[in-house]
C-alpha cells in the first residue's frame, strides 16, 4: 500500500495565518485584502497554520480532463478572517477554472453570524449571508453555475428538542435553498487534535439529548452532515442505525488521522478507519464525501512539497482512501467534495477535479455521473440543477 509523503506538522490549532497589510477594497462579489480590517469571521482552526499560496499553486496548471462532465461540488466555505479570504469571487474564479461545475452546495463554517439577539439564533446570520450569494448566482450575472444552490448551515443540536426554532428560521432565511446542519462532533483523546472552535465532548453523537436534536432535524426532513475523526466512525454507524430515515452525510472520508498520536501507524490506522467505515456503509442512509485529504490531519504531505503536485501525485496518495470509499459504499452513495479553501493549502482546484477524474477513469457513465453529481442532487435534494 502506497504511504503519504513524509511531513512535519504542527499541532497548534490555534495558530493564526498571517494577517495581510493590504487595504480592504469593496467589489460586487465581496471584499478584497479586507484580512485586517474586518473582525475574525470563521473557524482559525479549520486552516491552522497553513495559508493558501497563491504563488506557489500558480507554479503548476493542467489541462483540463474531461471538460464537459457536469460537477456539483457538494462541500465549500465562504469566509473571512485574518489572513484568509474566500468569498464569491474567489469560489467563482475557482469555478471557471476550466472544469464544468453546475453548482455548488456550502456547508458551514461560522461565518457571518448575527452580532446581537439570543446566542442559539446567532447562526441563522450565516444562513442569510450564503443565501445572498446563492441569489447571486441565481440571476445569471456570474454565468450559468448555481453557486450555493444548497445550504449546510450549524445549529446547536444540544438543543434538543428546543432546535426547532432555530431549524425553522433556518429554513426561512435560506429560503428553498436550506438542506441540512453540520454540528461538528470531531473528539480525541490526544486533545491537541481537537479544534478549540468546535469543542465537543467524546461520544456526542451518542448523547440523549443531541439526539432529541436529532429527531428534529428528521422530522423536518433535513440532513446531519457528520464530522467525525476516524476512531468515532462507530458513533455515526450507531446514529444511523437509530434514525434510518434520516439523509447522513459522512465528511472528509471519514477523516482517517496522520497527526498527533496517530503519527507513524499509517496500516493501523487504515486498518481501523476502513472497517469501521464498511460498518457504517452498512446503513443505506448514509453517503460519504470523498475528499478532504488535503487536509493536514491526514498527514499526506501535499502541502510541504517544494512544487505544487499535479493530479497525478494527488491521485497516487488519495487511490487507498477513494478506492476503498466507493468500494465500501458504492458510487451512487459517494460525491467527491473539494473541501475549499481549507483543502486549496494543498493543491488548487483545477488539480484536485483533474485528480477525481483519474481515480475513476475507468468508471462507467453511471457511476461517474453518480460521483461527480448524482449523488449530492439526490441527497442535497437539488432538483433545479442540471446534469444533463
């Protein structure tokens, strides 16, 4: 089995990126060099001490593979924060990189929330910023992809049955665009690992009253969006055996670790994370987003080489993760996602698409349909978009 280049990584979750001088400039897609003139919005610790090098991904392009096959890139931020900035110019210029993409779908990432009123509504504010943007998209003025045509917003699920309201000004704000809440309940042992912006505590999936939560989100008929590291993978089997009418859209591949405790035991660690995956790939109610290896948790190195890698080195180190993803639940309950801006500290857009198309080369139009698609316009309910 091929292992991930070798890499240090530092485990300060807390580490800002380097904050930019330049003055903010207003255009109509959102601000430019806004870093240190605008307050902190989104997660610090979703990019760590990594930053997204514009110079160094632009030392490497491609030519574009399979440049009609209609994409939904079913897992995207927006943001801003100290020296980082992904609004919609920057997912549109991403976009028309040279791949097909019809549209998109955002998943939350604490940005843009209300500044005043009860602090579980807080988030709502988020719901109401993407939608602007989808509303963007929607007039035609950014070109024909639908950006945002799905929402992923946060809720606090420990809540429980006292989510409702903020479920349903949820659905209000977004309009017919809100799909689902993604409560991150990412937890080690190693606590170095755990992001000081999510803190959850260990077996939250399992909690009575997160799952009273849960029962909510159900009975709306919305999805949970799960993000779990890969020794709780059980916990997500376990949840969706409680609730098999409820859509479960497991992150990242699951997250198999490379860092921290979990550093230097590569065939351990894959042992445990693929069969605990299989067993969750037992419920039929939950599909999986396959990508997020860009990130440093994973330990693959992508962003410690001298040079950019090309499709074909992502595609080397990514086939163990994406072969045993669609292996274990099928193309049609898999959705390659591009986890952008978190995963663009790695390898940028036009790579990472080339990389997906190379690992299913040999799949047939169904199923690459299904992956590039099919999938997240099934789950994420995205009955406007067209892949034809």
């Amino acid at each position: 089995m091929l292992r991930p280049a070798s890499a240090t990584f530092s485990l300060d979750l807390q580490a800002d990126a380097r904050r930019s001088d330049e003055p903010a400039r207003f255009t109509a897609l959102g601000v430019v060099g806004a870093a240190s003139q605008l307050a902190a919005q989104g997660p610090p610790g979703l990019l760590g001490g990594a930053t997204v090098r514009a110079d160094w991904l632009a030392r490497h392009a491609e030519t574009i593979l399979e440049p009609d096959l209609p994409i939904i890139d079913p897992h995207h931020h927006l943001w801003i924060r100290p020296g980082s900035r992904y609004l919609a110019d920057d997912l549109l210029a991403d976009m028309n990189s040279g791949h097909n993409i019809v549209a998109t779908v955002y998943v939350q990432a604490q940005s843009m929330y209300r500044q005043s009123g009860p602090s579980e509504m807080r988030p709502v504010g988020e719901t109401e910023f993407v939608n602007g943007v989808a509303a963007m998209f929607a007039s035609g003025a950014m070109g024909r992809s639908r950006g945002c045509a799905g929402i992923v917003g946060r809720a606090d699920l420990m809540l429980g049955g006292r989510v409702e309201p903020v479920l349903l000004a949820h659905l209000r704000a977004g309009g017919d665009r809100f799909r689902g809440v993604r409560h991150t309940t990412s937890w080690d042992a190693d606590t170095r690992l755990n992001n000081p912006d999510y803190p959850s505590p260990p077996a939250l999936l399992m909690d009575r009253t997160f799952r009273e939560g849960i029962e909510v989100l159900a009975r709306l008929g919305l999805s949970f969006d799960a993000m779990v590291y890969h020794p709780q993978l059980d916990d997500v089997a376990n949840l969706a055996g409680a609730f098999p009418n409820l859509p479960i859209v497991l992150n990242h591949c699951g997250v198999p670790m490379g860092i921290g405790t979990y550093q230097g035991r590569h065939d351990e660690v894959f042992a445990r994370w693929s069969a605990s995956l299989r067993r969750v790939a037992t419920h039929g109610n939950v599909s999986v987003k396959v990508g997020g290896l860009g990130m440093r948790y994973t330990a693959l190195g992508f962003s410690e080489r001298a040079e950019p890698p090309s499709s074909e080195v992502v595609a080397t180190l990514c086939r163990p993760y994406v072969e045993t993803c669609i292996d274990a639940f099928g193309a049609s309950r898999c959705m390659f996602e591009s986890n952008f801006p978190v995963d663009k500290v790695s390898y940028s857009y036009q790579v990472f698409w080339n990389a997906c198309k190379r690992l299913v080369s040999g799949a047939s139009p169904i199923e690459k349909t299904a992956l590039f698609g099919g999938t997240a316009k099934r789950v994420y309910r995205l009955d406007a978009v067209n892949l034809g």
